[in-house]
C-alpha cells in the first residue's frame, strides 16, 4: 500500500507553533507500519529536522509559477496529478483540503487548526473523505456545524505529548530559572506572535498582574511571530514591562520541554485551538495552568487549569495573579492532573484507520 501525504503542514511543524503534531503522527504511523510506503509531496526542496523512517520518502512536485495564480495551479491540478503519477491508494491529509482522484480513499486528520480552509476546493471534496481524525470536541462540533454530512465519519483520536516532556526536580527547575529568567518565576506562553492567540491582551493582564502585585514574576514567550504579528513585535518594544518578558523565537523540543518544566504556570490564551498541546505539556511536566475558557483548552485542562473568561484581560489577570499568590491553589490544581499518554495512542489508532 502508498499513502500520499501533503507534505506542507509537515514542512511547518515547530515544537512551539504547531505542536510537532503532524510531524509526531506520520513517523509514528510508520513505524507502526513499516509495510506501507509513505509518500510526502512536497512543494519544494525540503530537508527534514529528523530524519524520517525509512518507508517514509519526499517527492518534489514545484508549482509551475510563483504568487497566488501558481499556488491555485498546483492545488487544483499538479496535487491531483502527483497523486495519480506516484501511484498513491490513499491519501491523508493533515488540516487541509486538496482535490481527490476519484479511485483513491482519502483521510482528514484535524490538529491544532480547528476550522478547515473555506473555498470551493474544501466543500467540492469534503464529502470525499473515508474519515476525519479530530483530538477534541471542539473540532467536531465545528465541522458538524459546518459539514453535517461529514458527522458520522468523524473518529476521536486521544491527545498525546511527546515523551521529551518530562517534570523537573527542585534543583533542575532553578537551572532552567537561572538561565531563561533571571532566576525568577515565570508565566510561560506558547504559541505563535500572532493575533489569534490573544498576544496582546495577554501583555495586558500581565501588565495588570505587575502593577497589583509589584511582583518580580516574568512571562517567557515561546514561539515565531507571523505576518500577521509583526505590529505585535514592534509593541513589544516600547511594552512598559519588556524588561520582564522574554521572547524565545525558535526553541526547539528539548528546549522548550525544560521551559515547560521550570514554569511556575502555563498561560494559554489561543481563542480556537482545536488542541491545546501545550497545557498537556505542561500537565506531563507537571505545571498547571491558565486558559482562556475557549477552543479545546476546557478538555485539554479539565481541573488541572483555572479557566479565564474570553475578551476579558481583567479576569485573565486576575486569574494568573490569584495563582502566582496562592500555593495552596497551584498544589489543588496539580492534584488533578492525571496520566498524559504518548502520540503512541492516537497514532494506533489513526494507523487502523488509514490502512484498513
């Protein structure tokens, strides 16, 4: 069996922006199965971080010309094309949908995107999927809004972490203090500089929570800026408290697992995430957190998390300062944290799903 894959969510998975998700499962399902071959169409020369399985190859398919007019060739015509040229059975995507040869099975896998792209590309073929992979509830009940056609294809996987994550003792958190945060304390955020995981009101609360507490807490920011978050970056650098904010643009796993282990707290302010990696993360290291009551952070962080109300700064800094003052509550919160599993779960499953 071949299975061609859209390489491009792939080629963008970073530890802290994406959560690796795409990543994680496609090396697990190979392995998992090591008689299908794997075929990631690419757009471009790409070479990955890691190295891949070796039933796992890249064919190179570059669009016949540049800007938005190349992009719509390559999606309606040479994706279709490469498919049929590699003598793909299936397909699987990740987040995304492109057209389908009619004699070959197609599959959906929806990670940390919670709203599928809207043209005619994804409403002509949505109702072509086998079956669509969400990780919480809040993603299937935006694509059964949307597409209730598509309600009974629709298969739960179980979030995972991957095994990098682990907790810190006393002595290793104070490492981790020492070198990112001057010793200090820190909220850690997650995610990319970008308006869709509420940056700048979260600068805000922070501000807020500085100004009550006259606290020496500092928040580290852990992901790239976007186009879209460039005004975001130039805030940051006339933000009254910038001395007190650390942005690390390009942490990788190992990196950012220590971060997530030294934190005093996660604070996790994405309004749609369809899957809150980083407060799992941040359970398996044992650091609860602080969510905005939005996306799949509710499933994600259950009692495990103080939950702050969305479009509300005030909440949210009220939220992270009643944590930062009280141990009692950071010690009631990590209680319910139960057992985070692997990607192994949810790669099985999806593994069953594809190859059947």
């Amino acid at each position: 069996m071949r299975i061609a894959v859209n390489a491009l969510p792939l080629m963008q998975d970073t530890p802290a922006d994406t959560g690796n998700v795409p990543t994680e499962m496609l090396v697990r399902i190979a392995r998992l199965h090591p008689d299908v071959e794997f075929v990631l169409i690419a757009a471009g020369p790409w070479l990955p971080a890691e190295p891949l399985p070796l039933n796992v190859q890249v064919a190179v398919c570059k669009p016949l010309f540049k800007g938005k007019a190349g992009q719509f060739i390559w999606r309606r015509y040479q994706w279709p094309k490469m498919v049929k040229k590699v003598q793909a059975d299936r397909v699987l995507y990740f987040n995304d949908v492109l057209p389908i040869p009619f004699d070959v099975d197609a599959f959906l896998v929806m990670t940390r995107t919670g709203i599928l792209p809207f043209g005619a590309t994804t409403d002509e073929n949505i109702r072509r999927f086998k079956a669509v992979g969400v990780f919480s509830e809040f993603t299937k009940e935006q694509l059964t809004n949307r597409f209730p056609r598509v309600s009974d294809r629709i298969r739960m996987l179980t979030p995972g972490v991957s095994e990098v994550f682990v907790a810190l003792n006393w002595e290793e958190r104070e490492e981790v203090k020492r070198e990112y945060a001057d010793g200090m304390e820190y909220y850690l955020a997650v995610g990319s500089i970008d308006p869709s995981n509420n940056i700048i009101p979260l600068l805000k609360a922070f501000s807020m929570l500085k100004k009550r507490l006259r606290s020496s807490i500092k928040l580290i920011l852990a992901g790239q800026a976007t186009a879209e978050g460039e005004d975001i970056v130039q805030a940051l650098q006339t933000y009254k408290f910038r001395q007190d904010v650390i942005w690390i643009k390009d942490a990788d796993a190992e990196t950012l697992a220590r971060l997530m282990g030294g934190a005093y707290a996660i604070v996790h302010t994405a309004g749609a995430d369809g899957l809150a990696v980083p407060i799992l993360a941040g359970q398996k290291c044992k650091v609860p957190a602080v969510a905005l009551y939005a996306g799949a952070s509710p499933e994600a962080g259950q009692d495990a998390a103080l939950n702050s109300v969305p479009d509300d700064v005030t909440d949210l800094s009220e939220k992270m300062s009643a944590l930062y003052k009280d141990e009692m509550l950071r010690s009631r919160l990590l209680n319910h944290i139960g057992h985070v599993p692997s990607w192994d779960d949810a790669a099985e499953t999806l593994g069953q799903i594809v190859t059947a």
